[in-house]
C-alpha cells in the first residue's frame, strides 16, 4: 500500500523519487516530467496518466496499469 506522505509529496512537488506509490490510484494524473526516479509503483493504477517526460528509470512498474497513458519521450 501506498506511502500517503509520498503521495502527497507527488502531489505538491511534481517529484517523489524512491517513494512509495504502490496501489496508489493516479487515473488521469497530470506527472508531465515528474521525478519519478526509483519509485515503486506496483500496483498503481495510471490509466490515462500523463507522464510525458517522466522520469521513471529504475521504478518498480511491475503490474501497474498503464492503459492509455501518454508515456512520450519517458525515461526508463
């Protein structure tokens, strides 16, 4: 489950890097270049995210829901 500092870190800071994200609902979520740099996001639902630009190398993507997710020019 989710860490709610970290997802409330994302929130105010567009950056969350090595946080715990995981199941955290993000649907629809505006994460244009977030830092996103060791995250783990299993589990987490990004379905319609945008994440162009988003720094995700090393980030636990293992079952997250991606479907729809506009993942241009992301850094895995």
């Amino acid at each position: 489950m989710f860490n709610q500092d970290d997802l409330q870190r994302l929130k105010e800071t567009n950056a969350c890097p090595e946080g715990n994200l995981s199941e955290a609902l993000l649907v629809g979520a505006n994460l244009e270049g977030a830092d996103l740099t060791g995250a783990n996001l299993f589990i987490a639902v990004l379905k319609e995210a945008n994440l162009e630009q988003a720094l995700l190398s090393d980030a636990k993507l293992e079952l997250a829901m991606l479907q729809k997710a506009n993942l241009r020019e992301a850094h895995l």
